[in-house]
C-alpha cells in the first residue's frame, strides 16, 4: 500500500502542504443548521473552510455515531482544519498520502467551494484515497475552484481514519444495542451527506442533486454507502473511481470483534472484557501505533450500516437506486470488479464506464505502461498545476486540454438529469451509458476520447504489463 499511495503523492506534489489561512478577498455569511457561517470569496467563487459538520469524536465520542455540531454566533471558516489523526513524517515531509501538517481527533471537518451567485447548483461531495489511513480533503489537488467554476459547488471532507475508523469490540457492540457499529468512517461520510442535504440551500444547492464520489479507498466508502440502507436517499448520483475492493468481502462482526479484543490485550487491557470506557481511555496515538489499530477495517458487516458485502448488494439487486459512473486507469489493476458492478447495475439506472489512459508529459518517462493509480485525480479536478514541482515540468497543452475534457465529463454528470442516457462532455465528447444495444460501451479518456466495448478493456493484475494505450 504505501508503494501505491507514495505513487499518488508524487502524481500531486504540491499537494503535500500544509493547510492554513488564506487570503480574505471578501466574505460571505451563510446560516447554517449548526450556526452562522462567514466564508471568503477566492478566485471568483464562495469558499468555507474547517466547517464542523460533527462534534469532535473524542471522549464518549471516540467510536461512535457523529453527533450534529451547534455554535454561537458566527463562525469564520478561512482555514482548513486539522486533518485526522494519521502516521506523519517528523521532517515534514509528505506522508504517503501526500499530506503533512497539524492532525487531530478533533477532525470532522468539511470545505465548500460554492459559484458567487445562483441556486439549485448541483452539489458533489468528495471522499479522498488513502488506504483508509492517510489523507485529507484539504490537499490542493482537491481544491474545487474549478468545480465552482462551472456550476457545481465542490464539497470535501476529513473522515476518520485507521482503526478510528473501522473497529470493533463487544463492549463497543453492546453499548450501541443494536445501533450503527463499527463503521465509523461509514458514519463520519453519512453525517457529512445529511449536513451538507440540510443546508444546499444556504449555500445556492439543490438538495436533490448530490452526487457523492471518491478514489481509491474513498470509492471504497462510496460503494459502501451505494449498498448502506441507512444512506439511502442521502444522494442520487455515485461515482467509484479506482478501488480493488468491490469483490472484498466484508469482515463478519463476529470475527472483527475477536480481531479487537485482541488489540485490546495487547494493548494492556483485559481482551473481550474490557469496557468501552477502558477503549476510550487508551491514547489515540499508541492505539493507531498498533498493527490492527493503525490500519482498521474496510468494511464490517455489522448488520446496520453495512449489512453484507458490496458485491452481494448488486448482485441481489439491493443497492440504493442512484446513477453510476465508475471507472479504472489503464495501468493499475482494477478492472475485474469495475467490469462486473458496472454490469450488475446496467439497466436500473444509467451507469457511466470509463477507463482513464493518460499520462501527463513530465511524467511519461516514470509511468511507460499507462496511467498508475490516482493518475486521474488532477484531471478530474482540473488542477494540473498542483503536480508541477518546477518550471520545466509544466502541464503541457495536451495535458490542460484532456483536464478540460475529463473535468467537464465529471461536471456533466453532476448535471445531469436521473434518466441521461448520454452526458456532454464540454461539447468536444458525446459519452453514452452501458447498454445492450450500444456493446456497454466504456469512455476511453486520452485526448482523442472514444467509446469502446467494455469488454474489450485491458488493465495489467499488478501493473507489470502495458494497460491499452493510444500513447506513443
């Protein structure tokens, strides 16, 4: 894993700073559920920052459901918070997932990049890659300026990570009776959504049109919450970028419980009969020092976040009726479980298959068998410039003109209707929905884009042999 992400980190150099103040052009004041807002208006568009959209999970708080924040009078939203608590480098240096700064378990926060004026945008809230142990939504790759830009008011967030988010215990179980369990980053992303669905309008949102969507371990969550019964109707529109985890299946209860009252004896507490209070007692950085701690689980079948696994869900068609597109890069190894969601779900709504093959210019020379694993990021965002260390390594017009046209796909997607069986992609590319009648086609996305058989797609198992390329 760390191979694969100090990959992304080097696809998105600049990205691996440290979040803080900006400049204050303007403000804007907004009145939320949880308080009054003041944000600023950077680059031509309403941006909020560091905005809770949970109370700290700390204390009582530590494994379990978000609870909704409340503050008095107006809260200035300039500055990223604090990402959530993960390995950082002493040096300073980029941790593999590209990030370095202040970390905390006093975390659940989100950013909003929102157009300066108009109503009903649609919205799309973005879960980031990591392994599920690294990372934060304030990384400048994500910056949704663009997003803004062009209609859509770009919504990020930090999500709690490791075995804060992702553990179990019997004392844990007990306690919520039958409750949400387990899932905590599950639960950190729903009361992201819920926040975010009761306040699009304060923001000039609409909020019947969120589109939820995520990379690598962020599409993990996102597939997740495609088959939660309990995000049902929190969003109506998913795109799963890059995850090797659709085929995974879930960790029983049972068996995660077993796993953390183990940590919890090896943690110097008494196994199985240690109390929740016990757990919350123990300090947050010695907990995800732990091997088991410091990673988490995935996904745990806990009967009410997430009742199975997500392959089960399609396959017996209970997952939450929303529109897809889902997607793979041409050298990374992600097809298989791409290609079977995308057939399972053909035909309920429409579903949006693409497959990534490009490479930026300055980067050919490291990635010769095709795009790696978050290679599509600064695209998809539309910001190139965040990768370039130095002058010579530049985006090119080749580069800036496939951005223009990956970012405008995404953005047509946020604004489609539920039914679109085509999406413009900014006037230059007609991407049509998997059917029978069309082969299923997939986009192939290199700066002549076509659509192609999906069955006719290639991706290397473990990145060894060359993806399908039109790339000299």
């Amino acid at each position: 894993m760390k191979r694969s992400l100090g990959l992304a980190c080097a696809l998105i150099v600049t990205a691996c700073t440290t979040p803080g103040e900006v400049q204050r052009i303007d403000s804007d004041l907004v009145r939320t559920t949880s308080g009054s807002l003041r944000g600023s208006v950077d680059d031509g568009v309403r941006v909020y920052r560091g905005v809770p959209y949970a109370q700290p999970p700390v204390g009582e708080g530590r494994w379990a459901a978000p609870r909704t924040p409340r503050w008095e009078g107006v809260r200035d939203a300039f500055a990223f918070g604090p990402a959530c608590l993960q390995p950082i480098n002493a040096d300073g240096s980029p941790n593999f997932g590209g990030y370095h700064g202040p970390v905390s378990e006093d975390c659940l926060t989100l950013n909003i990049w929102a157009p300066k004026t108009g109503t009903k945008a649609p919205i799309m809230l973005w879960l980031f890659g990591g392994g599920g142990v690294v990372g934060a939504g304030s990384l400048p790759t994500y910056n949704g300026t663009a997003f803004a830009r062009d209609g859509v008011i770009l919504v990020t967030i930090n999500y709690r990570l490791g075995g804060l988010g992702g553990f179990a215990h019997p004392a844990l179980t007990r306690e919520k009776n039958g409750g949400p369990n387990a899932n905590y980053a599950l639960l950190d992303a729903i009361a992201a959504l819920r926040w975010v669905k009761e306040n699009a309008e304060a923001f000039g949102g609409d909020p019947r049109n969120i589109t939820l969507f995520g990379e690598s371990a962020g599409a993990t969550m996102t597939a997740n919450l495609v088959t939660s019964p309990i995000a049902k109707g929190l969003f109506s529109k998913a795109i799963i970028e890059s995850t090797g985890s659709l085929p995974t299946p879930a960790t029983p209860l049972a068996k995660a419980e077993a796993i953390g009252a183990k940590v919890a004896s090896d943690l110097g507490l008494p196994g199985a009969d240690a109390t929740s209070a016990q757990l919350r007692a123990l300090d947050a950085g010695r907990f995800l020092e732990h091997k088991i701690g410091g990673f988490g689980f995935r996904t745990i079948s806990d009967g009410v976040v997430q009742p199975g696994s997500i392959m089960d869900a399609f396959e017996k068609r209970a997952e939450n009726d929303v529109m897809l597109m889902l997607g793979t890069n041409s050298d990374e190894g992600r097809l298989a479980g791409t290609q079977r969601v995308a057939a399972l779900a053909e035909g309920r709504r429409p579903v949006f298959q693409y497959f990534f093959d490009y490479v930026p210019s300055a980067l050919r020379s490291e990635h010769p068998n095709g795009a790696p694993h978050a290679g599509e990021l600064p695209f998809v965002f539309d910001t190139l410039d965040s990768y370039a260390p130095t002058e010579d390594a530049r985006p090119t017009e080749e580069d800036r003109a496939v951005a223009r046209l990956v970012h405008s796909c995404w953005v047509a997607f946020a604004k489609a209707n539920l039914d679109a069986r085509e999406l413009d992609c900014g006037g230059t590319f007609r991407w049509l929905a998997r059917s029978a009648a069309n082969d299923h086609v997939a986009a192939l996305l290199k700066p002549v884009p076509e659509l192609v058989p999906a069955d006719t797609l290639r991706s290397p198992p473990n990145g060894a042999e060359p993806g399908k390329t039109s790339r000299p």
